[in-house]
C-alpha cells in the first residue's frame, strides 16, 4: 500500500490570548493514492486545522507530516485547495482566476495558446464555460464554488483539499455539484481530502471516512470504509443497505458516541 | 463631508411640504446616490429610468418628489440671504451678485499684470498646487502606506511620529515651507502635501494590513511570485483603501489651500478672496465661496466615480 499522505502522532497546539490551545493530539492517518477520504465531525472540533496541516497553510507543532515521501513544509501547487468561501479574486474574471493557477503550474513548459487550452478545459469540466469572462460578483455562489474547484483541477494537483466544499450552499446545488464533482473525480483519479459535516456527503464521496473526536485536543475517532462501488449514484444508493449502514454508523459516532454538550 | 451635511441640511426643509411617505423614500433614495445638489436633473433622469412602464402622472410626481426638495432648499437660503442683504448696507444681495457674477465669468481668463487675472487662472493656479503638492505626497505616502502595512516594525517606528504630527494644522508648516524654499509659490504647494500624505499612508497601510488571509492564502498555495502578489493580490485589493485616502486628501488639500494661499498672496483662489476683501468687493467673495465649494464638489464627485469603477461588487 503506498500512501501519499502520511500523517504520523501530529499534535497542533495554538498560543492564544487565554493560553495554550491543543486543538489536535495523536492524529495517525494514511491517505492512499486515488483515494477519496472525508473528515466529519462537530464544529469546532479541527477538521480546519487538519486540512490546513496538509495543505501546508500551518506547520505542526508535534509530529510529522510528509507528502509524497516528503516533509511537508509549506503550501504548494501539488496540493490544490478549494476553500470555503471559494476565495476567488474578485478583480479577476473567471478566466483569469483559473488561468492564474494554470500559469502558475505549467507557464514555464508551456506556450501561451496551451495554457488557455488548459483553462477553457477546465471551466468546460465543471461547465461553466459560458461564465469565462464574468466577474464573481456576477455570478451565484454555487458556480463560483465551480470556478473555486475548476481552479484547483486545473493545476493538475496530486493531491486536492476541499474545506466544505459545499457548506454554504443550499441543498439542490450542493446535490448537483457532488454530481459534478464524482464525475470530475471519474475523469482525474484524484486523491481527494474533504471537510465535510453532511453525513449523506461523506457517504456518498468518500472510500474512507474519518470521524473526528470532539476537541481540545481532538484526535481521529474511528474511520469507516465504504464499500460502495463507484461510480455512484444517489437515486439507487438511497435503497442500498450498505448505504443505510454507514450512514447509521457514522450518525451513531456524531450523536452517540460525541454528543456534543450543549454549549 | 461638508456637502453631505449640507445637502441632507437642505434636504430637511423638504419633507414637512410633503406627507406622504412615499416622499421620503424618494427623499431617502435620493441622498443616498448622490449628495450633490448640482446634480438634480441627472437623479430626475435616473427615476425615470427606473420606472419605464410608470404613467406620465406617476413620473411627473416622482420628478418632483426628487427636485422639489433640494429646490425648495435652495430658495430657502436665497430667500434668507436676501432679507438679511436688505438689513445691511454693505452686504451684497443675491441679485447683486448674480450681476457681478456674470460679469465676472464672461471674461474669465484675462491677464492685466500678475495681481489682477481673471477667476479662471485663479481657479486653475489653486488646482495646480493642490495637483503637485498632493501628486508628490501620493509618490511619497502610498509606498510608505505599503511599507507601514506590511512590516509591524515599521508601523511601530513610524506610527508615534504620524499620530504627533497629524492632528497638526498643516499651516504651521508654512514659515517652514517659506524658509526651506525661500518662495511663496512652493510653500504652499507644501502645506498641500504635508496635509494630503497623513490620510495617504494610514488608508494605504490600513488596506495592506486588511488584505483578507484568504487571498493570501490562495497565492500560498498557488506559489504565486513577489511580483504576481503584489500585482495581483496586494495592489487590487488595497486600491479602494488608497482610492479612499486619495478622497480624503483631496478634500482637505482643497480647504487647506484657500487659506494657505491667503497667507503667501500670489495667484490663487484664497489670494483673490483676500484681494477682494482689501478692495471690499464682498459679492465677489460670495461667489468665490461658491465657487471653492462647487470645485470641491466637483473633484470629490470625480473620485467617488474612480473609487466606484474600483470597487469589486460586494465579493
Ligand atoms: N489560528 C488559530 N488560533 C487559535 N485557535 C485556533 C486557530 N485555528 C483554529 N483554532 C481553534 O481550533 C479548534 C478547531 O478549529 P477548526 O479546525 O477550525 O474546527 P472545524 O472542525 O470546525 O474546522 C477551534 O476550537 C478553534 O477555535
Ligand atoms: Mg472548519
């Protein structure tokens, strides 16, 4: 088995104002190649943080984090992130925004008219082609969370971090992003880390889901396989019994085993 | 900032005339898009715009929901300025002055001698030294704003000397003009720049320092060069800030400089009402007033039309 991502006894403490925060402790994790792993868990718990380790964004304050048999050190375009709030620039148009990332990764091999081709592929594959030339403020916060993903397809990533994707967008959009969003997967075989606190998301996404302990000091709680074949499809998963059952579990995980006290 | 205060100053004699309350939203409406009273028959147009289906009846009243007040206003004051001009002997009433005003504008660029010019080339001379005193302090202020934002060891060298010499008149710092330059034309021209680079550096480190963490981000993970940061991250989104102290600094290079210029004499605006005063031509110094204040409006008006073009929706 090789893992792209290895996350081995990493602790991430924060000096803040009232004090030291430990917000992770002990997290072991092994993200294999071509795998699509999701963390769940309470608000508030480190799911952020996590990702943010392996994007490189923060550094570890005990443990080791290496990608691809290397230390992670800091943030790189191997490791696409689609953030949030998508985090688009605002003065640039679609186009520009992706084509940013594209330049980034393959401006020095590759000659101008290539470099577009690149970006038009990739507003083409989560269809927003016709948007190319609006600005973000233009356009709905579902197709700019398009946009936010066709920019980090577009850099070809080995990796690709998503922090709730989808989170702030209502149901019907979010139902026909993941769709989207399985068929880009499809296509690319990427390795996929992804926030998520939609249970049915998890399910219906990952190979793997990782459920996360209640902080301070959160660690991995228990990580569940899901054994559905892919591609996927909600309308039969929703009368397939593996389905329920991972579902059941992880339900039972969050409300059960992690009830969170009412703050 | 004065012609707002103003312009909702006029606007509440409006609104007793008229009850309904359809009259203040109009009212309202038409404070918000654009406290300029100049501007009245544009803002009629764009009501109009607004409703392209609404009956003749409908717009005409709409029309005079947005004229009518600032009219009223208008006369208001015209009104009282006249009754105050019949109490006193020396001061000018509205007709007198409109008389002395357009005599005044049909010749404005005449030139007998360098003490007597027309209006015009004083308007114009008060504009240039707002111009290259307020161009250098933007030379100056916007990369020190971007040096101050970007290093806190700047900003904390640097931000006891700008809050000391801030609230400061800029005047004071005329004899110092007068001393260095040994002239009264770039003296003033510097009392222009030491009052227009405060609000220059502090708006521009103001919106270095508020970049938002996830712009930066992305040019993290992007591994975006020095220069594509601040080409395409830093400067952009720092430009409303500048744009916003670039107004500011406009505004009070424009107050600061009639006075400034009352001090040193020469061609100018604030020379020309002190010219005035000597000869006791009091209508010309009201209309000299309004002239600074249309000028000014005028270039505030101009730069919030930048600042819009700038302005990325509301992300
Ligand atoms: N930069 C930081 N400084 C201090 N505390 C932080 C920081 N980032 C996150 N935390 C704390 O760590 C915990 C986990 O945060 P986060 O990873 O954002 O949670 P979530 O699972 O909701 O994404 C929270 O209690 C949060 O307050
Ligand atoms: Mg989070």
């Amino acid at each position: 088995m090789n893992a792209i991502v290895k996350v081995e006894n990493v602790g991430m403490t924060f000096d803040t104002k009232k004090g030291r925060f430990v917000a992770l402790q002990n997290v072991n994790l092994q993200i294999r190649q071509g795998e699509v792993v999701s963390l769940i868990g309470h608000s508030g718990c480190g799911k952020s943080t996590l990702l943010n380790l392996i994007a490189g964004l923060t550094l570890p304050t005990s443990g080791a984090m290496i990608c691809n048999g290397r230390e992670i050190a800091g943030p790189g375009p191997e490791r696409a992130v689609v953030f949030q709030n998508h985090s688009l620039l605002p003065w640039l148009t679609c186009f520009e925004n992706v084509h940013l990332a594209v330049e980034r990764v393959f401006g020095a091999k590759e000659g101008k008219d290539k470099l577009k081709a690149r970006t038009n592929a990739a507003l083409e594959m989560v269809h927003m082609s016709h948007a190319a030339q609006k600005m973000p403020h233009e356009i709905s916060g579902g197709m700019k969370q398009r946009i936010g993903i066709a920019r980090a397809f577009a850099m070809e990533p080995k990796i690709l971090l998503m922090d709730e994707p989808f989170g702030a967008l209502d149901a019907l959009t979010r139902a026909s992003l993941q769709d989207e969003l399985i068929g880009v997967m499809e296509k690319t075989g990427a390795t996929v880390v992804m926030v998520t606190h939609d249970v049915d998301e998890a399910v219906l996404l990952s190979d793997r889901v990782v459920m996360m302990t209640n902080g301070p000091a959160a660690t991995i709680g228990e990580i569940l396989e899901v054994k559905l074949a892919k591609p996927r499809d909600r309308l039969q998963l929703a009368h397939d019994p593996h389905f329920a059952e991972c579902r059941a579990a992880i339900l039972e995980f969050l409300y059960q085993k992690q009830m969170k006290k009412a703050a | 900032m004065s012609t707002a205060t103003l312009t909702s100053g006029l606007v509440t004699v409006g609104p007793d005339t008229e009850a309904a309350p359809e009259t203040r939203d109009g009212v309202t409406v038409a404070k918000q898009e654009a406290p300029m009273a100049a501007a009245t028959v544009s803002r009629a147009a764009a009501a109009e715009a607004a409703e392209p289906s609404a009956s003749f009846g409908e717009r005409c009243s709409a029309f005079l929901r947005v004229v009518l007040p600032p009219l009223l206003g208008f006369a208001f004051i015209i009104g009282l300025w006249a009754m105050v001009a019949m109490k006193s002997t020396d001061f000018p009433g509205p007709a007198k002055t409109l008389d002395a005003a357009i005599t005044l504008f049909s010749d404005p660029f005449y030139q007998n001698g360098p003490n007597d010019q027309g209006i015009g080339w004083n308007i114009l001379s008060s504009l240039k030294r707002v111009a290259v005193g307020f161009g250098v302090a933007a030379l100056v202020g916007i990369p020190m704003g971007f040096i101050i934002g970007r290093f806190a060891f700047m900003n904390s060298m640097l931000e006891p000397i700008i809050s000391i010499l801030r609230p400061v008149s800029p005047l004071a710092w005329l004899p110092i003009g007068l001393m260095v330059f040994k002239a009264a034309d770039p003296a003033s021209t510097w009392t222009i720049f030491i009052c227009s680079i405060w609000p220059m550096i502090l708006n521009t480190a103001q919106g270095v320092q508020r970049v938002p963490q996830d712009y930066l981000n992305v040019a993290r993970v992007l591994n975006l060069s020095e220069f594509k940061i601040i080409t395409k991250i830093l400067f952009p989104s720092v430009l409303p800030y500048m744009l916003t102290g670039i107004r500011l600094s406009i505004g009070t290079a424009w107050l600061v400089i009639v006075a400034a210029e009352m001090l040193t004499g020469g061609v100018g605006i604030g020379f020309w009402v002190w010219d005035e005063w000597n000869n006791l031509k009091v209508e010309h110094i009201i209309i000299a007033i309004f002239v600074i204040g249309i000028v000014g409006l005028v270039l505030e008006q101009f730069l919030l039309l930048i600042a819009r073009r700038f302005s990325y929706g509301n992300n």
